[in-house]
C-alpha cells in the first residue's frame, strides 16, 4: 500500500501532544509504553488508533470481536498506523435489563472521554447490537476525530424442521402459537436450539440490522459492511479494510463531522424507511443528529416516509427473506442503487469523497429481495408519525408490519399502570378485552420504564389467540424490538410518567387510530381531561442515587432523542493538555 500524498508530520499528529515533547511527561509517556512491549519504532511519530471494542463474554450479538479486533490491528499495521485497543461497556440486548436503552447514553459517555482523553489520533468503532451502534457514533461525534464503524453482522439464518426461523420474529410468533394451543413444549424446546445459530446480531431486518445499514447509509463504514455475515470471511477482510481506512483518514483529516452532514442523516433516515426498518432508528438517528449538531425531528421522518417505497423484502416489514439473502443479494450499495434520486450523492464518506462514487458499479442481483421500484413491498416509507391529544409531541407506528384492517380504528381502551401488572392480569376474563379493544401501558417510556423497555408489542390475551385473533391495537410510551411486528402505537410523547396524556387515559375511553391521517385521538372532551389532570399525582421517583439517578435527572424525552441534555446541548470542550 503506498503512502498517501498528504501524509500527516508525527508533529501534526494529536498523540504527538503526549509522545513527541521535550518534557517530563512525554518522558514518561514513551517509557511506559516500552513497559507495554512495543519499541520506540513501532509506535512513535504513527497515527494511533484507538479500537474501541464492545466485545463480552454475554454478548451474543458481538462474541466474536474479540477475534475481529485482531483483523482490524492487521489493517492498522499494514497501513502505518499504531492501533490499541480499548474494551468498552457491551449492551447486550439479549440480557441486560431493564433495558440496554438505559445505558445507551452511558456508552456514549464512555466512548467520547476515552477519545478524548487519550493519545488517540483516529478511532475503529466495533458494536452492532441495538444500542451499541448509536452510542458509539454519539461518543464519537461529540469529539469529532476520524473515525471508521465495524458492524458486528448479522448471525445465520435459524432452521427448525422444514422452516427457516428469523430471530426475534419468529421468536414472538412461534410463543404465541404455543399459548394458542398450536405448539407444545418439544416444539419450543426444538427452536430453542434453531433459532439463533452462531454469533451475530438479529439477522431480521430488527433494530441491529437496521442501525448498521443506517452507520453505511451516513458513510461512516467501508461499503458493503452493514449485512456481511458475522461469520462469513468477508467479515475478517472487511475488519482488516476499516484498520487499513482510518489510517489514511487520519493522514487526510477528514473527521467525522466531515461525514456526518444533514444531508448524511437525511439519506440515512430514506434508508431505514426504505428497508421498512426499526422504528428504534426514529430515536436513535435523532439523538445521534443532535451530537453532530444536525437538527432532525419527527416532522423530517414523517416527510419523507411519504417519498419513499419500501423495497426490502426482509422480515418483519417484508415477508420473505434474512439478511443474508439481503447481502447476496447486493447488501446496501445493491438497495441504495434503486434510490439514487433521493438521496444526496456528492458527500463524503470514510472510503470516497463523494457516495455518488460509493455506489458506481452497485448492482442487484434479486429482484425479489430488493424489489424494483414499480414492484414495492410498500409504497411509502414503513413508519409514520403521528400526532393528536394523545400524543402531542408526536408517537410512531410500523404501520406496514401491522394487519390492514387496524389503520383507521376505534375501539374502547384496557389500561395497565405498568408492565407487571399488565403480565399478571391480560389474561383475566374479567377485563373484558375484545379483538375490538385498545390496549394502553403506561409508565413505561424513558422515565417511566426506567429507560424505556421494549414493552410495546404488548401480548395478545390467550383467549383472542385461541380465537386466531394475531393482532390488535396497543398504545404505549414504550419502544418495541425491531424484530416485533403488530399495530402498535410506540414513543408517546410526553410519557405518562411525566403528566403527559396517556397518564390521563382510563379503561373505556374511546381512542382513535388512523394512520392514513396520521393522528391517534382520545375521544374524551378537553373539560373531562382537565379535571382528570388537576387530580393527577405524579409515581414515585425511580431511582435516588447513583447512575439511575443521573440518567432520571438528565433523560430527555423519545421526540427527541432521549439524549441527555448535558450530553446534548451545543458547547465546547477543550482537548486536555498531555504535557
């Protein structure tokens, strides 16, 4: 590989501050790096690269960067780089509750003062599994060095018997067929063992594959990257590109915020829609705009959903394919290539100055995987915004993954204080649900949940599924996994937690869904919901002390981002001094 033209001084470089001085610290700082192992010629005057990896031994999703690592450190070497690598908090969404979204902001924390305060000069960021993705890119937007995202990958498609299993979505389906009656226990004890395969993230077109293809959509991973297998070699080498990459985009100084543009995070938000991805991406491309100083807001998502077709045919918006036969069958350069006219083709990304250039030469090479824009899976974007009464501040819904018939609906609400509660009485005859209900959880958003669980695809009655009833209308100031489906009302905005509408909610008001007007109302007059206000106290506070404590303090509300807000704000933070 040859030098690149413009290749940066050592005294240019910002670890030169900690190695390259006449002064005691510098001092310092180059014996204890020999006390490492490495020689003076190995590190000094080289870019140092900072591989921040989100590796663990509970993580699933990301078991097998601790290998991955290795191929990135390969690049890194090869291209005259310094790389070391730095473990990081694993937000695993399999296990860590109440949620990982709690600790999401956590991450970005951790990722944007490690950059900071260390002789790093560019940064490879490894995550994938839902929050790891966002945080990462938030850290690191906020210190604004070059930086290049590895995505962990989606796992192997799951087999049971003649079936092949998506994860997550066949998860739900096949639990409610077993609560229906259908399946007993040696089915389920037989998907146990088939639905998730090898390492990797959901290889549905969930909140991890859909992140992932946003990081590639923004230009801040090499092409191609979002949908290669975990285990597939192609991983390897891709690592080993993005180590090879962020050395030369040290020696270019191109940042991140070169990349991060409006533009970037507006062909991100057509990509996620276009995918019909996961309406997690609402919250976390906002949060993640704000850290790049782009304002994005629900209006913008709602905007473009109405311009865009959803092509994916991938489970759960499609109803077909995995992401493997997505990857083969061209990855995102492929899908991207059929909506070259709404994007923005002339900036930058991490391995081309313009994405126009990205994407020359990106074929498709199935027509039923990534469809043709006259054969769409849907014809506008898989999410819509809406706003009313209820929602003032605006909710989302993945109104192409919901049965037809709920788009414009009525129905008399069943409501549930909080998720337990809701555990232990859905299925009392006593409650009188019907297919016909609406059934409304509340203290379950960012303070409410605590950190806003994906709680919203709430279940089913055991009754209704045994009547085949697979759907109904549920309303919630939570989130829901990517890999869910169902008409489900999320991100209620303000949360009930907060004095916001749904807190004022009661079992019988009449609420109303429609989707093609975009509004969700409480069929209850502004006098009644006054009086219902004046006699509302607020819960008790979840946390008092410690991390709990400051993300209650801090937390911002899922309209925007769910950031916190001494994280968000604009402002300066200056670069330590090493010396």
């Amino acid at each position: 590989m040859s030098e690149p033209a413009d290749m940066k001084k050592p005294e240019e470089l910002r670890s030169h501050q900690w190695y390259g001085t006449d002064g005691l610290r510098s001092f310092s700082h180059r014996a204890r790096t020999r006390q490492l192992g490495y020689l003076p010629e190995e590190h000094l005057g080289k870019p140092v690269i900072a591989i921040l990896n989100t590796w663990s031994d509970i993580n699933p999703c990301h078991v097998h960067l601790r290998d991955r690592a290795q191929a990135v450190k390969r690049g890194v070497w090869q291209a005259g780089g310094f790389p070391l690598e730095f473990p990081v908090s694993t937000l695993s969404e399999t296990f860590q509750k109440p949620t990982p979204m709690l600790y999401r902001n956590m991450l970005a924390m951790e990722t944007e003062e490690l950059l900071r305060s260390y002789p790093v000069d560019g940064a490879v960021l490894m995550g994938g599994c839902d929050k790891s993705t966002p945080a990462l890119l938030m850290g690191a937007a906020s210190v604004d060095l070059p930086a290049v995202f590895v995505p962990a990958g989606p796992m192997l498609p799951g087999h049971w018997r003649n079936e092949v299993l998506g994860s997550g979505t066949d998860m739900w389906k096949y639990w409610d067929d077993k609560r229906a009656g259908l399946i007993g226990d040696c089915e389920m004890t037989e998907l146990e063992s088939g639905l998730a395969r090898s390492p990797g993230h959901c290889m549905t077109m969930g909140t991890a594959s859909t992140l992932t293809a946003a990081a590639e959509a923004l230009g801040v991973t090499v092409p191609g990257a979002s949908s290669i297998p975990a285990v597939d070699s192609g991983h390897d080498r891709m690592a080993a590109a993005a180590g090879l990459r962020i050395v030369e985009l040290v020696h270019k100084g191109r940042k991140l915020s070169d990349i991060l543009t409006a533009d970037a995070f507006e062909d991100a938000v057509t990509t996620v829609l276009g995918l019909g991805g996961s309406t997690n991406a609402v919250i976390h491309l906002i949060a993640m705009a704000g850290r790049a100083g782009v304002k994005l807001t629900l209006d913008d998502f709602d905007r473009i959903a109405r311009t865009v077709p959803v092509l994916a045919n991938v489970r759960p918006g499609g109803r077909t394919y995995l992401m493997e036969d997505f990857h083969f069958a061209g990855g995102l350069p492929g899908f991207l290539s059929r909506i070259t006219d709404l994007l923005h083709l002339d900036r930058p990304t991490v391995s081309h100055d313009t994405m126009r250039e990205q994407l020359d030469g990106a074929l498709v090479h199935d027509d039923d995987v990534i469809r043709t824009r006259d054969n769409p899976v849907a014809t506008e974007g898989g999410v819509a915004v809406l706003r009313g009464n209820l929602c003032p501040d605006g909710a989302v819904i993945k109104h192409i993954s919901a049965e037809p018939h709920l788009l414009k609906h009525t129905g008399p609400a069943v409501v549930f204080d909080d998720y337990r509660t809701m555990q232990r009485t859905i299925n009392d005859p006593s409650l009188g649900i019907t297919a016909d209900s609406v059934l409304v959880l509340r203290n379950s958003g960012p303070k409410g949940g605590p950190g806003m669980p994906e709680y919203g695809m709430l279940p089913i009655p055991d009754h209704l599924l045994k009547q085949g009833v697979r759907d109904m209308v549920r309303i919630s100031d939570a989130r829901m996994s990517g890999t869910s489906y169902g008409a489900c009302v999320l991100h209620v905005a303000p949360e009930s937690y907060i004095g916001g509408p749904l807190a004022l909610v009661r079992t019988g008001d009449s609420i109303t869904l429609d989707v093609g007007a975009r509004a969700l109302r409480l069929n209850v007059d502004d006098e009644e919901l006054e009086r219902r206000r004046a006699e509302w106290t607020p819960p008790p506070t979840r946390y008092e002390r410690g991390y709990g404590a400051l993300y209650n303090d801090q937390i911002t509300q899922a309209d925007t981002g769910c950031d916190f807000e001494f994280l968000a704000r604009p402002g300066k933070v200056p670069d330590p001094y090493a010396g």
